[in-house]
C-alpha cells in the first residue's frame, strides 16, 4: 500500500531561489493550469563545442550572467495565448519556502508577462504541493507539513 504524503500548502504566489543561477529570490507565480514551469531567460542560444552542444542563457535576462548546461531537452509547448512555441528544458534545483528541490523547467522569453517565473502543476504533484488562493506568501516561513 502506497503511503499518503501530507501536501505542503503554499500560496499562489511564491518567493523562489534557482541557486545554480544565483538567484536569491525572484516572485513566482503559482499556475495550477499549466502542466510545466518556465523561467524568464533572455540571449537563448546554443553552441557546438568540442564536448558537444552547450545551451547559454542569461537567468531572469540578466546581461551579466551567461549561464551554461549540457544537458538539455527540445520540446513543443502551447503557450498561455495557444501557439506552440519550441522551448528548451533543463533540470536545475528551486528553493521553495526554504526547502530545495529539483525541477524540470523550460527557458523563455517572458518579458512581457507579469511574472518571470512560473511553477506548474507537474511540479506541484511531484512535490505534494497545494495550493491555497487565500494564503499569502510569506518569505523566510516554512512550509506547512
């Protein structure tokens, strides 16, 4: 018999730290409605080095930063306004609440959506997360058990 986890409640939005990025804290929006997450990145690029390809990056569009992964996927994905946009996914770590946890997410241009970070439901499973519309995030409170 599968043992039942009790869920994590947080908010719909979230402070969040992405710490292979050095991002500390940027607001997440918390989207139940969408199957995966994305995080805004800008200068989306990749290269063919001698070990292989290499995906660079800037995190949150900082110009400063070209961040680099060699492992990496290409997928198809519908967009909020329903066109399918290639993206480029990565797995990486996401501070939630104090707690770190790996994630899957796609790289794109959300420069000019409201939140430059989206969590989705896969995630939000994955990690027996719930969501309570009435709750406020908090920053620095822990996750309630």
């Amino acid at each position: 018999m599968k043992q039942q986890v009790p869920p994590k409640i947080i908010s719909t939005f979230e402070p969040v730290g992405f710490p292979d990025f050095g991002v500390d804290e940027v607001k997440a929006k918390i989207d139940t409605g969408a199957y995966t997450g994305a995080l805004h990145c800008t200068n989306i690029r990749v290269e063919k080095s001698e070990a292989g390809k290499v995906l660079h990056f800037s995190p949150l569009g900082d110009p400063a930063v070209d961040a680099t992964v060699t492992e990496f996927a290409v997928r198809y994905v519908r967009s909020s306004n329903g066109d399918n946009q290639k993206r480029y996914f990565i797995k990486t770590r996401v501070i939630v609440r104090g707690q770190t946890y790996p994630i899957a997410i796609s790289l794109a241009d959300r420069s000019e959506m409201r939140w430059p970070v989206l969590i989705g439901r896969r995630f939000l499973r994955h990690h027996h997360f719930l969501v309570d519309v009435g709750k406020r995030a908090t920053y620095g409170e822990p996750v309630e058990e």
